[in-house]
C-alpha cells in the first residue's frame, strides 16, 4: 500500500499523485488525505484495527483466567 523507496510506489503515493493532478475544493481533499491517512497507517501498522483489539482483550481474558486458577 504504501509502496517501498527505491522499489515501487505504493497505491497510497500514487493515489495522491493523481489527485495532486485533479483540480477539487481543499475541504474535498482534507477528507480523502484523512481516509488516505488511516489506510496508510493500518497498512504500516501504526494504526490498529479492530482486529488487533479483539486478540489484546482475548489475552487479557486469558490470563485473568491463569491467575483466578
């Protein structure tokens, strides 16, 4: 998604190059960049996904469950 320097682009930087060609209102754009943004970072693993949530409370439950044994 967010592509590899000196490898290949990415989707993201090249989603962004074609819009940097387009001609749209700022407000437009702030809300693509901000949905760009949040695929970026899940894609990079900076941001989490609900995913990622649900394993942490599983682990959490399991070791409520070793420490009440």
């Amino acid at each position: 998604m967010n592509g590899k320097e000196g490898r290949f682009i990415g989707l993201i930087p090249l989603v962004c190059q074609y819009l940097d060609s387009m001609e749209m209102r700022a407000e437009e754009r702030d809300t693509i960049d901000g949905y760009l943004r949040l695929i970026s970072g899940r894609a990079s693993g900076q941001v989490s996904t609900g995913a990622r949530y649900d394993l942490l409370i599983r682990k959490l439950f399991l070791l409520a469950d070793v420490a009440c044994d």
